[in-house]
C-alpha cells in the first residue's frame, strides 16, 4: 500500500514539474519570441537555392537573412543572372553593389603532353582513390592526376577536361562555390579574383632537376620572375615562386617574360593564358611516353 502511495506521489511530483516547466518555456517564448521579417521568404525564393557558399553564407536563406540585415549585397550572389538580383536591390530598395567576380584556377599545367607518368594505375577512376596509392601515377607528385574528380563534383558545369588530361575552368559558368578546391587530393585548386591576372600553374616543390626531370612545364625556381618584378611582389618559397596578391597593382607582364618554362603566367580576358618571350613554346599534340618503373624482384 506504501509503495503504491510513493508511486502516486512521485507522479503527482512528476507532472506538476511537467507544468511548471512548460509554462516557463511558454513565457520566455512570448518574451524573448523574434519577428522574422515577411520578406525572408519572398527574398529567398528569388535566390537560386543553389545553397553553394560562394557568397561567404552557408546557404540562401542565411543569404537573404544577410541581406535583410544590410551586411552584405545582391550582386554576392554569383549564382543569379544579374537582373534577378536587381530585382532583389529593387525589392529591397538597396544598391546591387559590386559584384567581386571569383573564379577557381588549377595550379597546374603538366597535361600528359608535357608531363610523364611512372606507372600506371588500375583502379576506381578517381582522383582521389588513386592518390593513396603512392601519390598517383604521375611523375611528378605535386600535379594534376586528371581523373576528373573536380568535374564531377562540379554542379555548375564548369569544368571540362581537355584533351591532354587536364580541368579547363569556365569562368563565365564557375561560381566560385570551392566544391573543386574540397575535392582535389593534391589540393591545385583555389578560388581567386578574376583581377589577380599573374598566376602561378604549377604547384611543385622538388629541387629544379628533379622536377624539369618529370614536367616540362614546371616551375625551375630560377628566380627571373623574382628580380624582374618590383620588389616584394613574388617570392621564391620552397623551389616555387610565390605571388604576394596584397600587392597585386604591382603585377604587370613584366615578370612572365623570361619564365624559361612558361610556369608563370598572364592571364588575358580574351586570349587565355599568355607565357613570356622566353618560355620554351609547346607544340607537341600526343602523350609522352610512360616512363613506368618496374616491380622489383622478389
């Protein structure tokens, strides 16, 4: 009969704490409770829902809650047509802003016309899944593995890969979204201004000899860019020349021009990417030949 009675008890105990509790919750909900804006939804439909990140939100609905809160500009979004974020500055009664084009470059140039491969590699067509096995079977250790692992993930179309094995990015298609920079194993891809014209298309740091030995179009750490540009400007780090994009209205034609390898590059609006007078041109169209080391001996 006790028993029964302290089982009563704790569940009387039990479902007035139940109440208390829940009329605290109730009142600090009508207490502390947010309006949210009748606008968040008409601004986020007007959004692409692409939910990319290339805005610096983690989604679209945080981008037009950024929006509402005056921190940042329509034209952030470089996923929507122009006119649509038009609309949304008109709707808002804000300016568009200025849209910061970005785009996602490779630093790497070694198609398979200009780079050896040590070995050969047989196994799921990913980049990824090739790096773990020695690196790849690239020569050198630092490029592109060409196993399209940024254009698949690519949810944009804007990277294709050419014909000598290497991603082409479309800058009129990229929306600098990063997903290629997360998913290459060799960590080549970053997200740039379009205004940072001097770039750097390689990423190896192997003594000269050893990296000439296994790309043509390597970076030798010669140092020419170096002293030809005002000082500061580019930096000999580890065997790689380093660009300082802090002092980017310094950068100028001048420090490509006697680039023996053409590793370091301008990049023209119209015409691409420009190498120097002095970098040896590449007219070779077909593979280099496989320079695969065999297994030793048991």
């Amino acid at each position: 009969m006790a028993s029964v009675m302290h089982i009563a008890i704790a569940g009387t105990f039990m479902a007035g704490l139940g109440v208390a509790l829940a009329s605290v919750l109730a009142i600090a909900n009508r207490r502390l409770h947010v309006e949210e804006d009748p606008r968040l939804d008409d601004i986020e439909e007007m959004l692409p829902s692409a939910n990319c990140g290339a805005c610096g939100n983690p989604g679209c609905r945080p981008f037009a809650e950024a929006l509402l809160a005056g921190t940042t500009e329509p034209a952030k979004c470089t996923v929507n047509p122009v006119e649509v974020n038009q609309a949304i500055a008109d709707f808002l009664g804000i300016d568009l802003g200025t849209p910061d084009k970005r785009v996602a470059r490779l630093a790497c140039a070694g198609g398979s016309h200009v780079a050896y491969t040590r070995a050969r590699y047989r196994g799921l067509k990913s980049c990824r899944a090739a790096s773990v096995v020695s690196g790849g079977g690239k020569g050198c250790s630092w490029g592109c593995l060409g196993l399209a692992d940024c254009e698949a993930v690519c949810d944009f179309d804007a990277i294709q890969m050419d014909q000598h094995g290497l991603p082409v990015v479309d800058a009129d298609k990229c929306t600098a979204c990063g997903d290629c920079v997360d998913i290459c194993p060799k960590d080549l891809f970053s997200v740039q201004p379009t205004s940072h014209r001097l770039w750097v298309a390689c990423k190896n740091r192997d003594m000269a000899d050893e990296g000439e030995a296994h790309c043509e179009v390597v970076c030798n750490a010669c140092g020419r860019c170096s002293a030809d540009s005002p000082e500061g400007l580019i930096a000999m780090e580890d065997n790689l020349a380093v660009i300082d994009y802090e002092k980017n209205d310094l950068a100028s034609k001048v420090a490509i021009e006697r680039c023996p390898t053409g590793a370091i590059v301008w990049l023209d609006v119209v015409k691409g990417a420009i190498k120097g007078a002095k970098a040896k041109r590449v007219t070779r169209k077909q593979p280099l030949p496989e320079r695969v080391e065999p297994l030793p001996r048991p």
